[in-house]
C-alpha cells in the first residue's frame, strides 16, 4: 500500500490536530531530492522493540511556534530525533500530548526515530504503540510529525524530562534612559520576558555575568559589560515591575535563555524579589552596529572566518582560512554551540541555526575541517576540537552554515512593495521624514537601479535575494504614492538598508513619473556560479588558426580589432586558448533573463544567444592595463554534467530550454569557436589572465565576488603558460597583494 494513503489530515479538534511539517521544520534541511522511494509499512508492525527503562523524553520542537505546538521529538540512544508522519493518526497526537509538558526546543533534529507508528490511543507512552522499530524509517525531514495540543495541562502533572523553553518565548531589553529610547540597537535596559499579554521582569537576585552574555548572545550582541547598577535602582524602585523569574543560572555556553536552570513564579507573576531589583543588563554591540558611543577604537572582528553566500546579514556558509586560502567546514556534528563560536567572533550574537547540507550553496575550494566541538566559550572557531578532512570524510554537498542573532534595527519598517502578485515583488517605497515630523511613503526614482540595489532592498525587506531590479514598474501601479523621495542610489550590495547606499542628496530624476519607480522581484533563494580554475590552468595552450576557419568566429566578433584589418583569407589568428568549466553552487538554477522569444539565432554556428554577454575573457599587464579580450555570449547554457545524485534539466538542442541546473556545470572546450582570447598583436612578457562569468551581473546570483577568476600568465612568443589560477575571493588579502600589485582593471574597456 502506497505511503500517500496512510497520511491523513485532521482538523483542530479539542485536543489537538496535526502541524504542517513545512512550517515547523525551519531548522531542517530538506532532503527531497535525495530520499529513498516510498516503501510499504511493514504489514507486521510491532511494538517498539524494548522500550525504555527510563521514561521516555518527548518535547516539541519548531521555532518560532506557541507552547503547545511543534515538531514532535524523541530521546533516544542519547540522540534527539524525530517521528515520520506516515500513518499519524488522532490517537498518536493524544498519546503524544498526554506525554508532553509545554515545551520546546532550539535544537536541529537529528535521526528519524520512528516510522508507521499505530497507537490505540490509550498507550501511556509512544514507545508502547506498534511501528516500524527505532531508527527503521524510509522519511526524510519534510515529512517530520507535529502536533498541536490542546492549551490545558493535565491536572498534577509533572515531568522532570521535558525542557521548560515555553515558558520564555521572547526577550527584550527595555531602555529606560529617555535618549537611548529612540536609538537602535537598543544595548542596555531592563531585561524583559514576554508573560501572557505583556512583559515581566527577571529577579537579579544571584544574576551573574554569565547570565548577560547569553541574554546579549540572544539579542544580537556578542560582547556584554558592566552596568551601573546604582542608576537603576533608583529608578526601578520607583516602578511597579512583575517578576515572573526568580532565579537564573546559566553557564554562559547556551545559545537560550530558556536553556537555563530557571526558577518561574509558582502562580501568576509576582511583585516582590527581595534584596533584590530587576535585572539589567549592557550588550557591546558588533562594530556593524556601533553609533557614535564614544569608543576609541571598535572591536575588531575575525579575519579568518567568513560566511558566504547568504541573503541577509549574519548568515551563510562558514568558512575558515588556512595558509592563505579559504576553505568551508564540514557539517558532521556540527551544533549550536560550534555555530555561535562563528556567529561571535564575526561580530554577532549566539546562533539562531546551525544549518548543515549545504543549505548556503556548496563551497568549491579545500574543506578544512569536520567534527567540529564547541564548547560554547572559545574566541574563534580555531580554538575548538576539529579532526582534518580527508577526501573520503566529506564532500561540499555537507558544508556547515550559521543563521546568527542579529540585534534589532527596524529597517523593515521604513520600506514596502506595493502592486506585486505576491509580497515578494512590487514597487520600491520608503517611508520619509518631512521636517515638521510628519511621515509619509515616496518612490524611489528607477534610473541606474540594478540588481545590487534591489538586493539591499529585499535584505531590508528581509525577503532573500533580489530575483530582479526593475527600472519600470507601470504594470504594478496599485498604490496612490507618486512622489519620487530617492535618486542616484549606487549600493556595493552590502549595505543593510538604501538609506546606507550611496543616493543624491537633493532628488534629481529624469522620469520623474510613477511609472518609472524602482521595483523588485525577490527569491528565497538564488544561483551561484563559479568557474572551476584548476581546469583553465591544466588546458591552456597556444594555436595559430588560419583564417579560412574563422569567418564564423569573425562574424559573432570573437576576434581582436586588428583582425578586420587582415588578408582574409590568407595567413591567421594566434588563439590563447582553454577549457571553461562553470558550476552552479547556489540553491536555484541559473536562468537567462530573457525569455527564449529574445533569444538570438545564429545561423553561422546553428545556435541561440540567450545572452549577450555571458564572460568576459581578458590579458591584463602589470599595471592593471587590458591588452587583449575575448568576450562569449552564451552560445548555450545548458547541464554538461552534474553531481552524483542530480539530474540534468537544460539541454540545448531543439530550441530548448537554457540553463545551468544546481549541482551541474557548463562545459566550454578549449576547442569550440569564441573559447579564447585574440593575442595576435600581444608581445611577450607576464600578464594576468581574468575571466569574469556574468559580468554585467545581468542574472542574479547570491554571489558575485566569486565570478571572476585569475591566474599569473607568462608568454615568451612561442608558448604561454598560467599558474597560481584561482576564484577573486579564494585568497586572502595578503596573498591577492603579493599576486596582483596593482589597483585593479577598473573597466571593460581597451583604452
């Protein structure tokens, strides 16, 4: 009997209904395309074989989510893991609830531990229902089984094993210096938890600094101080405070408040912490987030560990720097604990996640390390236990990844899309300031708006990476906003908000109508492409190419200005020639922007152009100078080959669709027409050899520093040789100096 068939779907009844696995398992990576195909339950299921001595730890996972809600899990074996939804049913959710205390979990979930799990519905413990047996299971994460419990605790019920996260669901520092109210991040105040329809307060009676430096974790801040405590007295005597936690103990490596020793009011919040007052707390902000506080010199943050390839700030794939090169982490064992190591020492706060399976895109440089174990208190991830990598113990599909706590900024407020078919796209508005005080929505003006300003306006809007920046936006004129409040905006793309990004001070716009307001398309997630550097260097060679077989190349301008000038077609081209091999290491193909009924034909080699311009290829001498180019549309694009477990989608012939499939790549042999540069008129000497993928960074991309590529070039006339080939971002600073000292070509052009 097919799986599908046993999976049934209940309403919210009085005790409880089914949560979507979608929306609980954030934390959880998605195996879909890798999972096993669907088996049949075992038409004997038994009983969970030996079920345990001890009572059986079950909590609710999910973040964030209410008390009484979540992914189910279970503790066995000394491992958290979860339960398939396969044949779940009303008496499952009841066996599970009557175990279930309110709680919850900021943990990823490790193994599958049950699957086709059948209870009566008066078992005392999930482990007593029939099913396939611990650890047999044929699910994957997505199909993880929630529950939502009704919100009324069996009455005396009490459970030492389950872990109390419920009762802190948020956290927030309350300033209450008049001036610090309205400056974001708020750094220091009041340390407040939310209790059922407002905020309580937490008795500093035995608080500790330990205590602050997870509470400032939690909130963004990696760094805590000291605090006046006298200033604060004086003022909170004079308040009414609810204290509804009389006793923190934390050791100061939790990532969670709620991951204290705590000790709650017995009854509703109290009025009285005697001896005591309400704990205050100071957080030192990352230098990202520093105002003018007076500080001489700023935190510096780590220069060997970065992450890559995520949309907002405080996320992506960790990686490590090692004798001068970047190389990622391997995600087995990899934790909270590990993660907010990361997230701290770049300046952030404790981890959110710990996200493993390449959930930022693959990395394509060395991996460094695997196993990593944290304790929670190290300055750097160097300083933790690791074991170096060999190549059987990890590929970059299992490269680690961080989401950070990042302190509060309110950026999302001060902008919103309007007109879109979803909240993922519409036209650009910014809420402004007149000087009276007076707020109101404007535009922003459409001209030499691109993809990195629309990619500061979707982290902003906290809407991943930007899909599109669109110049026009008539077809999404919903809105009655028809002043133009921001011009000349020029973002690098790293900034956290377009007010950070370059703009006129005294708006200046040519179209000054509605119509051509800036607008955007986001994504939650994004392509990455990278050039494979080793293969450039392993195929490179000279050829001297009669000119009888280039008409076709001459024609698609494949050849250097010079060309036009010769005997044609008598003598020939001298070709530095190579093989190019393009990956897609991000989370979604790579797609051209046009759409195919642009696309060009060229008859001359029977193909279309989906693009204009797909690389650009040039020789640079010592002082940043180009000497020759080559430039390649994209003659196609489409899946040459992929990764053990990915299917090719993009295929080029009759007329079909282009692209580059996550997990695959292009392959450009050296020996097809375009796949050079001309360096007929170039002398002999050392060079830079550069190639840019998507120059014009026409297709998004999460991202771009990792287009271009370099390598040393030494031509003595007759032959050429690379060396020291690599990705823009693959070294680190110091060693890019030593192989390029000059400042850099700052253009496409020849001058």
């Amino acid at each position: 009997m097919e799986k599908s068939r046993h999976r049934q779907q209940f309403a919210f009844s009085l005790l409880l209904s089914l949560w979507l696995p979608c929306c609980l398992a954030q934390t959880t990576p998605s195996n879909a395309a890798t999972r096993t195909p669907p088996r049949a339950p075992t038409p004997s299921a038994t009983p969970s074989p030996s079920p345990q001595t001890e009572r059986l730890k079950v909590r609710l996972s999910g973040y964030p989510r209410k008390h009484n809600e979540g992914r189910v899990e279970l503790f066995y074996k000394g491992e958290w893991g979860t339960i398939c939804d396969d044949d779940f049913s009303i008496a499952n959710a009841n066996v599970l609830c009557r175990q279930l205390g309110f709680v919850s979990s900021a943990a990823c979930p490790g193994k599958i531990w049950l699957d086709n799990v059948l209870c009566s519905g008066g078992e005392k413990s999930i482990e007593f229902c029939k099913s396939r047996g611990w650890g047999n299971s044929d699910c994957t994460h997505d199909e993880d089984a929630g529950v939502v419990c009704k919100d009324e605790r069996i009455p005396g019920f009490v459970d030492s094993n389950t872990l109390n996260y419920c009762l802190i669901e948020e956290v927030r520092l309350r300033s209450v210096v008049a001036m610090s109210r309205k400056k974001l991040p708020v750094t220091e105040g009041v340390v407040e938890v939310k209790y059922k329809d407002g905020w309580a307060q937490i008795c500093d009676l035995g608080w500790t600094i330990k205590n602050t430096h997870v509470v400032c974790g939690m909130l963004g801040f990696p760094h805590e101080r000291k605090v006046n405590k006298n200033f604060y007295k004086l003022y909170l005597d004079r308040q009414k405070n609810h204290f509804h936690i009389h006793s923190v103990a934390c050791t100061g490596t939790e990532i969670h408040l709620a991951a204290c020793p705590l000790e709650y009011s017995k009854r509703n919040a109290t009025f009285t912490c005697e001896g005591g007052m309400a704990a205050v707390v100071s957080c030192m902000p990352g230098p990202l987030f520093m105002q003018n506080n007076g500080l001489k010199k700023k935190p510096k943050i780590s220069s060997t560990v970065r992450l890559k390839g995520g949309a907002r700030l405080g996320e992506g794939r960790v990686e490590v720097l090692k004798d001068n090169e970047w190389g990622t982490v391997c995600d087995d064992r990899w934790n909270l604990q590990s993660a907010s190591v990361v997230c701290r020492e770049l300046g952030f706060g404790s981890a959110k996640e710990a996200l493993t399976g390449a959930r930022m895109g693959q990395g394509m440089g060395p991996i460094y390390m695997n196993e990593v174990k944290c304790l929670g208190q190290e300055k750097s991830i160097w300083n933790c236990p690791f074991k170096n990598i060999t190549s059987e113990d990890c590929q970059h599909s299992e490269d680690a990844a961080v989401r950070c706590n990042l302190p509060y900024m309110g950026f999302e407020n001060s902008i919103r899309l309007t007109g879109g078919r979803t909240r993922y796209e519409g036209r650009v508005e910014l809420l402004s300031s007149d000087s009276n005080g007076t707020q109101s929505w404007g535009l922003v003006c459409g001209e030499s708006w691109s993809t990195k300003e629309a990619m500061v306006a979707c982290r902003q809007l906290g809407l991943g990476y930007a899909n599109q920046g669109l110049q026009e936006t008539w077809y999404w004129d919903s809105s009655n906003v028809t002043d133009m409040i921001m011009s000349g905006v020029k973002c690098t793309g790293n900034e956290m908000s377009l007010s950070q990004c370059q703009h006129h001070k005294t708006v200046s716009c040519q179209k000054a109508a509605a119509k051509f307001a800036a607008g955007v398309i986001c994504s939650d997630t994004a392509s990455d492409l990278v050039l494979h550097a080793p293969l450039v260097q392993q195929t490179v060679y000279i050829e001297d190419r009669p000119l009888h077989m280039l008409y076709c190349a001459a024609e698609e301008d494949c050849l250097s200005k010079s060309a036009a000038k010769a005997n044609w077609p008598y003598g020939h081209r001298r070709l530095l020639r190579f093989s190019s091999q393009i990956h897609n290491i991000g989370r979604a193909d790579f797609k051209p922007k046009a759409g195919r009924h642009s696309w060009i034909w060229h008859a001359c080699h029977g193909h279309y152009h989906s693009m204009n311009i797909f690389t650009h290829y040039d020789l640079m001498n010592a002082n940043g100078t180009k000497v020759a180019e080559g430039h390649k549309a994209s003659f196609c694009l489409e899946d040459s080959d992929c990764q053990e477990g990915v299917s090719k989608r993009y295929e080029c012939a009759n007329f079909g669709d282009q692209g580059i499939t996550v997990g695959c790549w292009d392959l450009y042999r050296h020996d097809i027409d375009c796949q050079w540069i001309d360096i007929t008129d170039v002398r002999p000497g050392n060079y830079i050899l550069q190639i840019v993928i998507n120059p014009n960074n026409e297709v998004a991309e999460s991202d771009f520093t990792n287009n271009a590529m370099k390598c040393n070039c030494k031509y003595d006339g007759h032959r050429i040789w690379l060396h020291n080939c690599h990705i823009g971002d693959a070294f680190s600073e110091e060693a890019e100096r030593r192989f390029e000292k000059y400042p850099g070509q700052l253009n496409n052009q020849i001058p």
